[in-house]
C-alpha cells in the first residue's frame, strides 16, 4: 500500500472542507427558494407530505 505524506493528508481535508462549505453554503442560499416554491404549487395533499419531510 502506498503511504500518504502529509501533504496529501493537508489536500485531503482541505477538499473535504472545500466541498463541505460549498454545500452547506448551497444549502444555505436556496432553502428558502426551493421550500416556497413548493408551497406555491397548486396541487394535492402528497405536496404537503413532500414539504413535511422536507421541513
């Protein structure tokens, strides 16, 4: 097996903390759209299902 020096260890968790940030910042920045946009939708009750296991 090869080994991992630390400067690979350094680019594993720096990438890790890079794709962990754009996600949560993803998250952040479109909840608010996406959850209204479901509540605006004409429709039936299976949309409320839907926004409760969303919530």
């Amino acid at each position: 097996m090869a080994e991992l020096t630390i400067g690979q260890l350094i680019k594993i968790i720096l990438g890790i903390f890079v794709v962990v940030a754009v996600v949560g910042g993803l998250y952040l920045f479109f909840k608010n759209n996406i959850i209204d946009f479901f509540r605006n939708l004409p429709g039936n009750e299976s949309v409320g299902v839907i926004f409760g296991l969303i919530k």
